[in-house]
C-alpha cells in the first residue's frame, strides 16, 4: 500500500496549510528493523526508472540563519549545548556560515544557500538535514521533529528553491507522526549507507524505533538498531554525532554503545559492508568528531567535511587514515557547536535530486 503523502505533491498546496495539519491517508506499515523486507521496499521504490544511487553528492542545502540562538526546546536532550553562551550568537553565526560555505565552494561543492526568515521563529533553521532529504529518484523525504519550534522550520520557500533547480516527483512526509510524539529527525535520527542500503540509528527521545521502521520500509533500507551513550550515561541525541558512513570507511565512536552485543553487531554490519573502520573516543565525539560528511567536488575528488575543532580532536594516525582515502577540509564552526549542539554535518543536507536540465 502507498505510504501516506507519497503521492506526487503540489507544493504550493501542500504549504499552503501548516505543515503539521497536511493531509494523509493513514496506513500500517511492516516493519524492516533486522530483517530483509527492505529489498523488496527498494525494488519498489526503484523500478519505474534506473537510479544509480551513490554515497556521496557534490550538491547541498544550506540554510543561512536570521535567528541563531541558543534554542532551550531542544537542549532538553541534547547535551552538546551550553546554556549562558548567546550573547552575539547570530552575528556570529552569520560569519561562521558564510566562512563555512565559502570553504566548500572554494573546493569545488555545489552549495544552494537559502536564507531563513525571521517568521516563523526557527532557531536552529541552520541545521536543515534533520527536516527534509533528498533522494536520487526525485523522492523528498519530510520528518517529525522533536521540539515544537524545529516542526515551524518545514517552510515553503525552501522546498521552492530547491525544485527550481532539481526534480521533485514525490513527497513522502512522515512528520504525522509529531501526533503521536514519536520522532524521526532526518540525516540527525538516521546515518544512512546509500549503497549497502543500511540505515544506522541510535534509539533516543528524537529517534523513535517505530518511525524508523516505517522510514526503512518505505525507502527500502534495512535498519541498524543500538544503544549509545556518552559518559554520563545520557542517550545521545543524534547518530550523526558519533557516526559518519563514507564510500570506503566508517568513523564510529564504538566506546558509546555500552551494550555489548550491540557493539558487537555493529562492528559485524560495518566489516560486512566493506567499509574499514577509524574509531573515535569519546572525548573525541564531545569535539564533534563524528559530526562529518563525506562529499565530492565537480571533478568527483571527495572531500571529509568537518569543523575545525573536530579536526583538531583527531590524533595524526587518525588524519593520515582519513587522509589515505580523501582530502580533509575543516571550518571553525564553535559559536554554532556551543549553542546549537551541532556541528559541520548537521549543516549540510545532501541533495541527491536529479538536476533539471
């Protein structure tokens, strides 16, 4: 059966309303957590055309902020924040985009920047891959999110920047589920492997098991399920923060996942997919060093994208494995580390659209 809003959408339509009230046909979903249904999802999800889906892209959304503060909904569960540290928080957010973005264009990404507007109130608008992904067969994926405020971030003009420049055949919108205070938050919940079709989440207050049932059967991804937490024993709020999947190797922070049979299983998943593993620590994971992404230029050269700070944490084997298999570029990012909780990944949502010519 059809996952609810996976029809093709009129945007305008659907935008037209608040997001939280868009319609949708409800229908039962089949769970995939540990099991093989999700190749027969991804044969459906692929077959009315070749898509050739790739780990990496060269083409990004960027949300530039008007807002930035230090957003008290979300440090509930988020133990990267620090409370007391906003004062010139979006004048300085501001630059810290911008010298951002500039680095990845000066190496050749292909980055679209849409400015966030002042109403609704949206925070944490810089932080876009937690909202809405983009996928290589013209599926938008939009997701349920934690804090009240974030759920206001879902805004038209974004959605409209992005089809004026690739192609958007189908929106499938899980963000009904904010009814039943269950939560899935985008590329932040979930660290996807795109070729081995693997879908990595730690269970958290924003990383619902459910949802993310529901996500991997109807993207066609089988879901990688664990406990991780930091050393204080709180959950870590985010996968994207203890976990980057390349095309070639894994950055993990293995010493968060406490359950031994868990870590066990991961390290299995991980050396089964192919990909060689650089572990983290997790002091290393507190400076962000699992916050990166791995992207490629317009000639295909990849790059590691990550904050200064996270490459500062890394010790010289680490960067010279990283280094064996793409270059590294860095940015500082601490004035959005500190208050947002995020870091260098959480800033980059990845389109895998296919370009409109």
């Amino acid at each position: 059966m059809p996952h609810p809003g996976s029809r093709i959408p009129n945007l305008a339509s659907y935008f037209s309303h608040p997001v939280s009230s868009a319609p949708h046909l409800r229908t039962k979903s089949l769970y995939c957590v540990f099991n093989n249904l999700h190749l027969m999802a991804f044969l459906n999800f692929s077959k009315s055309k070749v898509v050739t889906v790739m780990q990496t892209t060269s083409r990004l959304l960027m949300i530039r902020p008007v807002n930035f503060t230090f957003n008290a909904e979300t440090a509930v569960n988020n133990a990267f924040q620090v409370a007391g540290k906003d004062g010139d928080a979006q004048e300085n957010a501001a630059k810290e985009f911008d010298d951002f973005v500039n680095v990845l264009t000066a190496n050749g990404v292909d980055v679209t920047v849409v400015n966030d507007t002042p109403e609704p109130y949206t925070p944490d608008s810089i932080f876009p891959n937690n909202w809405i992904s983009f996928h290589s067969n013209g599926t938008v994926c939009l997701y349920p999110m934690y804090a009240s405020n974030r759920r206001q971030e879902r805004k038209q003009h974004v959605i409209e920047a992005i089809s004026s420049k690739f192609k958007i055949t189908k929106l499938i919108d899980f963000s009904y589920y904010e009814n039943e205070n269950q939560f899935l938050e985008g590329t932040g919940s979930v660290v996807l492997d795109r070729e081995e079709r693997l879908a990595y989440a730690c269970i958290s207050p924003r990383t619902d098991k459910k949802v993310l049932q529901d996500f991997c059967k109807t993207m066609g991804y089988k879901g990688i399920v664990f406990n991780a937490v930091d050393e204080n024993k709180n959950q870590i709020y985010h996968t994207n923060v203890m976990m980057c999947v390349t095309e070639r190797y894994v950055i993990v922070c293995l010493d968060a996942l406490s359950v031994r049979d868990e870590k066990e299983e991961l390290i299995d998943v991980i050396k089964d997919s192919g990909k060689k593993i650089i572990e983290i620590t997790l002091e290393q994971m507190n400076h962000f060093a699992g916050n990166m992404l791995q992207v490629k230029n317009n000639v295909g050269e990849k790059l590691l994208v990550m904050s200064t700070q996270a490459y500062e944490s890394l010790s010289e084997g680490q960067i010279k494995k990283i280094s064996q298999y793409n270059k590294i570029i860095h940015s500082k990012l601490k004035t959005i580390e500190i208050n947002g909780g995020g870091s260098a990944r959480c800033m980059m949502a990845e389109v895998f659209l296919p370009e409109k010519i």
